[in-house]
C-alpha cells in the first residue's frame, strides 16, 4: 500500500482554510445581527446589517450544502 502524502496534505491544508473561512464567515454574520440590534436600539436603519448577515449565513449554508454535493457525487 503506498500513501500519497503530498495529496493527503493538500486534502488537510483546503479543509483547514475552508474551515476557518466557513467560522469567519459565520463570525460576520454573528456580528451583522449584533450591530442590527445595536442600530435598533438606538434608532438608525438595521437594513444593511441585517442584509450582510443574512448573506454571510447564505454563503455559509451554500458552502455546506456544497460540500455535502461534493461527498454524494
């Protein structure tokens, strides 16, 4: 049996940056929702805020429901 550990290391290194950009990602929606309540709170628009969350949580499920795509194909 011989192991490939050149292609086992490429597979570990895009998992670690798709991870840590998935955890980024999500972060930013975390604070999307923070600031909209912040600008709630003290009476400005949270239009914006709740935009960008709601696309950070999209790409985050996008990511996801590729990566699934990509283990059934």
């Amino acid at each position: 049996m011989h192991i490939d550990w050149a292609a086992l290391g490429s597979v570990f290194g895009v998992s670690l940056v798709v991870t840590v950009a998935l955890v980024g990602l999500f972060t930013l929606g975390i604070v999307g929702l923070s600031k909209r309540e912040t600008a709630t709170a003290s009476g400005d628009s949270a239009a914006l805020a709740t935009t960008a969350a709601y696309a950070c949580f999209a790409a985050c499920a996008a990511a996801v429901a590729y990566g699934i795509y990509l283990i059934v194909a």
